[in-house]
C-alpha cells in the first residue's frame, strides 16, 4: 500500500510496523487543559490520538478543536467524525477545516443515536452514511473535488480510516461489510473493543480469504476493565459488544482491589495474542477515562519503542 | 395509508373549552382505520366531551359529522350549509384533512383531535408500523423491498450500523433493525451478493429537505 498523505499513522503502517492509537475524549466544557493534559499522558506511547466526536450522543466540546489542540503540541491526531449531527455541507466544510490545520487523518463513523445522550429529543441529520462520508472524503482528496463536484483548492490530504465491529449482527455479512468499506476507500480500519478473540480471529480468517488484509489495515481495538461491574456493563448495556462469560469471570473472581490489575492483564494478554493473527497491522487502546494506564499496557504488551517518522 | 394517534383528552378540552358550539369531524379513510379519528371514535370522543362539560356545568352544543375523506374538495364542501353554526372545528383527520378544513373555511377556527404519527401499515389490529417516510425518490429496488430511511433509526443506506444485535435495533430490544431484515430477504432470495453493491449519496432535494412538495399531471387535470 503506497502511501498518499503526509500522515505519520500511514507512514508507520505502510513500513510495516505494528502501530498504536489511543483515544481521547473531549470535555464537557470549554477548557482545553483537559485534553492537554490527557495527551501528554500518553503521547510517547501511542502515534496518534483519536479525538472522539460528541461519543454516545453527549454534547461535548467538538472534536475539531480537540484535534487543534493536538495539532498545537505537535502530535497526531485523528479526527473522528460521525453523520449524525451535520450535513454534506459542514461534514466537507469540515474536513476542508482540519485539513488548513494540516490534520491527516480521518475517522468515518455513522455515531450512536443521539437517543442514548443528553439531546434525545433532538433531529438527527444522516444526510450520508459512514461509507458515503468515505468516498465523500476520498474524493476530495484524490479528484480534488467536492460532493457537487466543484473542484477544490489545496484539496485535504486526509489518511482514511473506518470502524468495523467483527462481533455485531447479522455475523454473516461483517467480513461483506469490511469490503464494502475498503471499496468505498477506507484505507485504515479501527475495530470495536474486542474481548471474544476466538470470533475475531474467524473474522479475520474471513478477511484474509478474501485478501482484504492487503487493502486495509486493521487496527484492533481494545479496552482495558477498570471493574468487573464495568466488564458485565459492557456485556450487557453496550450494543454490538461481546464480552464471553468467562471474561466477566476473570475479572468477577478477583477481590474488587485486584479487579482493575486483572483488567490490564487481560488487556495485554489480548495484544499480545493479537499481535500473532496475520493481518492485524496494529492497535487501537481505548482506556476509556483511563488514559494513565496506556503507558502500561503498551509497554508490557512490548509495543515499545514506538517508530521515530 | 397514514397512521395517527388520539390526542390526550385533557388536550382536547384545552384546545376547544372556551367554545360553544363545537363541530367533531371525523373521517372516513385512514384515520378510520387506525381507529384514531373515524366515525366510532368521533361518537366516543363525543360523549366524552358532552359528559366532561356537563359535570363542570357547561352548556355546549358538540355535533358529530364523519366525512369520507377530509382531503377533498367534494366532500369537505358537504358541511358548507352549516359550518357558520359553529364556533370551532375539532378534527379528528390527519394533518392533511386539517389544514385542509382550515385552508377552505377561513374564518373558523380548527383544532387537531389527533396526533399523525406516519405512513404505515397494519401489522394486527391495535399495531400499526411506519413503512415509509415519502422520500420522493424511492429505493426499494435496491433494498431488498424494505426501507431503510424510514425503518432504520439512522436512515443508513449502506447498512447495518455496529449497533446491530440479534436482529433487534441500538434504539430498542422492541424494534427489528432494518438491514437484519434486508439481509434475511437477500438471503431469501438468493441475491447476497448485491449486499456489495454499494448505495449512492442520496439526492434528498425530493425529500422535505426540498422544500413543499407538489405531483403535478397535467394529463389528468381538467
Ligand atoms: S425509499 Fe422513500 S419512497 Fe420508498 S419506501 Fe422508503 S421513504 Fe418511502
Ligand atoms: S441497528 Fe439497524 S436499524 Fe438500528 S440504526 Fe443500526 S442499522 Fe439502523
């Protein structure tokens, strides 16, 4: 996979080595420090840094500026965008936006209705799908030209990635699913926390079948517990997640002080199996308002030193 | 056909209690059948009202008419000869037979009796289901016969979301998610390979994004 853009999360994966996200949530105000400071916790451990895009539904400060901000310290972001909440019009206009702040890379997601946050009673707009933001974006790169098919100046140089979740329904049609959005253009994939490796590993067997690993790289995603109580939340509460039953166990047999150090064993364990499935190009750690734990996990999952670009 | 619910009682008294003589106007077609606003629940509604002012001690005067359609001219002018007797119209009709009632008799007042809900079909009596949201540019070749604007909380053309679990929608353990069902009948049909085949960016501009929306045949008009 030649590389298209100057981003620095292309040039690790296209040389071949296993790249490291992480994730960061924007607050739920106006200060910045709080992004600030969750990125310098672990900006020497990761190559780039998802900002999330108002996640489950909750109004929070936008993404953009979040990736600003990055941008400012001199590290990579990622900008998550999700078709919920603007049309083609602000979608492009915002791409066009982060792009004159030279961020490179993109995430397109659908987003979670808005009926699990704060504005349930508020429109949704899905104007495009994941996959059409996709080509959306695509385009504007590679023609240079925007959805009505005016041309662009200095189109945005944006690396363009996609979620996949391997574990929601119909099971059937998710390794279909990933090639629609490598067909569409995504060029990176971040999949849903994955806690049921054996499912994983025949979606990825799918995914190699159909040589799809070769197109696209795939960042697996993982989350670490902080809790048992967070592990059977997860299992039960959250859409498209399959936490197995002896998942919920290991965490649920440690006394409640033991149970977080169990959760980061479990996670480094997983990376570490992981790293042994061909295909997977990377990792996506998602320590959810738990970002202090990132050094740790990618230290001990031996992903460290992370490639100099 | 179009789906509606009753209105709250307490919000029909509100809409209509500084009036005296009241015109409930049903009508005959989906209303009727989505038992929000036919002949039957004009008479419920009614004796309802009548009973209501009664105890409170008020003298009014509520005449039940259900008209075949509240949509058209014809038959909305049926209740010409008598409309000025009446100090307010409550209608049980959908937003059209409403605005309908009040685009042609200017000066009375018309209150809506029911709440439109969506075009959707009868699943069983006491079930009604949204089908389509009249997108002005229909998919349904593409999907599989079943619509995902209308019957996907996310309106996703290229489907299903990663919220997607056992059939059932991210919103609701109740409601079925729209792609499972496209996928079954692709199944069904022996056409998953078309699941690939990737839908475009949609022109929405024949969608309520276009603005009011008009079907013009000159052929017919007289
Ligand atoms: S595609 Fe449009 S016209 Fe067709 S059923 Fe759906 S909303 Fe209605
Ligand atoms: S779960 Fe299915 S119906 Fe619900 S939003 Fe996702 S794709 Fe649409």
């Amino acid at each position: 996979m030649k590389e298209k853009t100057p981003s620095k999360l292309e040039k690790i994966l296209a040389s071949g080595n296993l790249a490291v996200t992480s994730e960061c949530g924007p607050p739920r105000g106006s200060d910045p420090e709080a992004i600030i400071e969750k990125a310098n916790l672990i900006k020497d451990y990761v190559d780039a840094i998802n900002i999330t895009d108002n996640q489950t539904s909750v109004t929070r400060m936008c993404s953009l500026a979040a990736c600003i901000r990055l941008k400012l310290m001199g590290l990579e972001p990622v900008l998550q965008m999700v078709t919920r909440d603007r049309n083609r019009i602000a979608l492009q206009s915002d791409i066009l936006g982060a792009a004159s702040f030279d961020i490179h890379n993109m995430l397109c997601l659908s987003g979670d209705h808005q009926s699990f946050g704060d504005c349930a009673s508020g429109q949704n707009v899905h104007d495009l799908d994941s996959m059409q933001l996709i080509q959306t974006v695509r385009r504007m790169r590679d023609e240079g030209k925007f959805i009505g098919g005016d041309e662009i100046k200095r189109p945005p140089k944006m690396f363009v990635g996609a979620a996949a979740n391997p574990f929601a329904d119909p099971f059937e049609i998710r390794v279909a699913r990933l090639a629609k959005k490598v067909a569409a253009g995504a060029e990176f994939i971040q999949t849903q926390c994955i806690y049921n490796l054996d499912k994983f590993e025949k979606w990825m067997e799918g995914v190699r079948d159909r040589g799809l690993h070769e197109k696209v790289h795939i960042l697996a995603g993982v989350t670490p517990f902080k809790s048992a109580g967070m592990a059977r939340y997860m299992k039960n509460k959250v859409p498209g997640m399959d936490v197995p039953d002896e998942v919920v166990k290991r965490m649920s047999d440690r006394p409640k002080d033991k149970q977080a150090e169990e959760g980061i064993n479990i996670c480094v364990e997983s990376i570490q199996r992981l790293k042994e499935i061909k295909g997977v190009h990377g990792f996506h750690v998602m320590a959810i308002e738990w970002e202090e734990k990132v050094p740790e996990i990618v230290q001990r999952a031996g992903l460290l030193p992370r490639p100099k670009m | 056909m179009i789906v509606a619910e009753k209105k709250p009682m307490e919000e029909v008294i509100k809409e209509i209690k500084d009036y005296k003589n009241i015109l409930l106007l049903g009508c005959n077609e989906c209303v009727t059948v989505c038992e929000a606003g036919g002949k039957k629940e004009v008479g419920i509604l009614a004796s309802a009202l009548r009973m209501y002012f009664l105890n409170q001690g008020e003298e009014k005067r509520i005449d039940e008419v259900t008209l075949e359609r509240q949509c058209d001219h014809e038959y909305l002018e049926e209740i010409r000869d008598r409309i000025d007797t009446y100090d307010a119209v409550l209608s049980l009709a959908c937003g059209v037979g409403v605005q309908f009632m009040a685009d042609k008799y200017v000066s009375i007042p018309v209150y809506p009796g029911v709440n439109t809900c969506f075009l959707g079909a009868t699943e069983k009596r006491g079930l009604w289901t949204e089908r389509c949201q009249a997108c002005g540019q229909c998919i349904l070749a593409s999907t599989a016969g079943i619509c995902p604007i209308s019957r996907c909380a996310k309106r996703i053309l290229n489907g299903p979301c990663g919220g997607s679990t056992n059939g059932k929608c991210e919103i609701s353990k109740e409601l079925d998610c729209a792609w499972q069902l496209i996928i079954n009948r692709l199944k069904a049909m022996s056409r998953m390979d078309d699941y690939e085949i990737l839908l475009d960016i949609k022109d929405w501009s024949s969608d309520r994004a276009g603005g009011p929306r008009k079907v013009v045949r000159e052929d017919v008009q007289e």
